[in-house]
C-alpha cells in the first residue's frame, strides 16, 4: 500500500489564492466572497492587436489581478454567493 493513500484528503473547499480552506463558519464564506467581489472588478477593456480578423480586440479584465474577466478568483467568489457551502 502506498503511503498517501493512508492520508485523507483536507477537509474543504479549493480557494484561488487561498488553498483549501475549511470555514469555521458559513457566515465567514460569504464575508470573504463579498470582500473578493469587491476587490476583483471588470475594468474597462484592453485592446489587443491579433493576427486575425479584426486586428483590434477589446477584452475586458480585472482591476485588480490583471486577469482576463473574469477572473478565477471572481468566478469562485460568485459562486460561493450563489451556492450553499460550495454546493448547489
């Protein structure tokens, strides 16, 4: 026998940026959803010159991460305000 199979998996959800984490509370989930929602916005656009047709693209990304939007951060924290303790 393997000895990771010895080891259980952590209890929790995977958090981008985060890790796994096991909220004392479902109240702090929502708290740090909100908080992530706030920080992670769409900004604006971002052109982008391609070799396709259009040459221009306008792509949206986050204000804070810089990602293209949404973010993963976003997607999780809309999520986690939608769903019960990260179940639907």
């Amino acid at each position: 026998m393997e000895p990771n199979a010895l080891i259980p998996p952590p209890r929790g959800e995977s958090v981008p940026g985060l890790g796994v984490v096991a909220w004392d509370n479902p109240g702090d989930r929502v708290t740090y959803a909100t908080g992530v929602l706030a920080l992670h916005t769409p900004h604006g656009s971002k052109l982008t010159a391609v070799l396709l047709w259009p040459l221009l693209t306008s792509r949206t990304v986050c204000t804070h991460c810089g990602g293209p939007w949404p973010c993963n951060r976003a997607t999780w924290a809309h999520e986690a305000l939608h769903t019960q303790d990260g179940t639907r």
